[in-house]
C-alpha cells in the first residue's frame, strides 16, 4: 500500500455504558484528539459485571486513533476497569488521513 | 508494539438481521465467550437476498475476537450462507485485553 | 492463518452526516459494490466543522472493502473533503468471504 497516509493505532474499546465518562476523561487526559462512540448488543465473559441494576447492562463501542505509545498507555490503563466491570480493548495499525 | 497483551483475530461478519439467531448459536457452538452486535446500514451486492419482505432487508454487524482455528472454522461455516443470504465477513490480527 | 479467503482493503470513514450522498456517489463512481454506515456520536479535531447548523452535526461512519488500488483513489478523493469538513478515514488489510 501507498505511504504518503499518516499512520496510527486504532484502539477499540468494548464496554459497560457506565464507564463512558471515565473513558473520556482518560482520553482527554492522554491527550486524544478524537473518538467515536457507538451503543452495542452483546453478551461476554470478560470482566466482573455491575449486575442486573436497570440501565447499566448496556453496552458501548469507542474507537479512537492513537500513537504507538498512547495506545500502550491507554490499554495499560485500562487494565484496572477489568477488574470491576465488563471491558475488552484491542489494537492493530491502520493508515489514512487523520492527525 | 508491545507484546504483554493477548493476541486474536477479530472476525466481523455483516448480514441479514434475518440470520441472528443462527449466527448465535453457531458462536455458542464454537465455544465463544463474547460477542457485539450492531445494526448498520448499507448496500451491497454480495451473496443472495431474501427479498423485499417487510423487516427482512435490516443488516447487522456481528463481531468477535476468537482464535485463527476458530476464526478457521467460523468463515468455513459462514460459507454456506451466503448461498442464500447476504453475507460478508472478514478477519484481522488484533492484539489487548481479551480472554 | 489460511489462505483460501479473498484478501482485501477495509476502508473506514467518519465523518459529518451531512456528506453521505457524496460520499456513496463517490462509492459508486469508483466501482464499490458494497458498503455500511453507522451513525456514531464522536468528539474530534479534525478538519473544519460546518458548524452547529441543527442536524449537521451528526457523525457517520462509513465501512467498504476493496482493491488496494481503489482504496488509493478513495483516500486521495476524500482529502479534499477534510479541507472543509470534519472527515478521517484510514483502512487495513482484512481477509475473508467477500467479492
């Protein structure tokens, strides 16, 4: 493929709709410029569920392009939410237009 | 990239809202853990349509981290919808924090 | 991983809302055969926004997988998009069963 496009990681992050405020505020504070948010279906093992409680079992998508380092960062970061909430988070490199 | 995360192959599959259920208990039958599901939107012209049927044409994107045999297996067997639905799934490598 | 699926290149857009009918005449002038759009809420830096018209700001987002060399055409058609909306796009090789 050509390579006169920026290249980045894309990291995708899978998750409990409750975390969507902490998730941008890590984000900003990271330096991110950008993401998209989009409301998923789905079922899982993966994390500790906050249970049945009405309006929390939904689920999030929220994908944004970042730096090799960031995205270290970012999913190093993000190993802590496993532990009480249901998240999965995954990368690969992509190229394009974007900053 | 660093290499203290696991690694996968997301596979997403994007078809008839119609063929759900069966893709389900075609993920169960594999053995995976987790999935998310999307309604999308679109056009193609890949594989056969149901038809004009009220509530048939939706299409949904359907995706799951799995490992190559699964992801191996999973395609294989996605191959005898697309004879009589439309259907379209890729793969790709992927790497975070995921069983 | 096997080598008996179709390789290709999945391109991804997101984008204002406002640019979908250019973006499938686009599509379709390059011999794409198939797409998917989601809505997506987002936060971004890119581009110039067209503002806070009432029902412009809404974002999309746009997936088709192609040939390398139309993923090409389409990137470099799409930056002059980016001057004045806000638009990314990037892709990566995926395989699978598609056309």
């Amino acid at each position: 493929m050509s390579s006169s496009f920026n290249k980045g990681i894309l990291v995708t992050i899978v998750c409990e709709a409750v975390l969507q405020e902490r998730l941008i505020k890590l984000l900003i504070k990271l330096g991110v410029s950008g993401y998209t948010i989009v409301p998923v279906k789905g079922a899982g093992s993966h994390g500790k569920r906050t249970g049945d409680i009405a309006g929390y079992n939904t689920n999030i998508e929220v994908k944004t392009i970042v730096t090799p380092e960031i995205s270290d960062q970012l999913l190093e970061t993000l190993k802590q939410f496993t532990k009480t909430h249901a998240l999965i988070a995954f990368r690969h490199n992509v190229e394009g237009l974007f900053d």
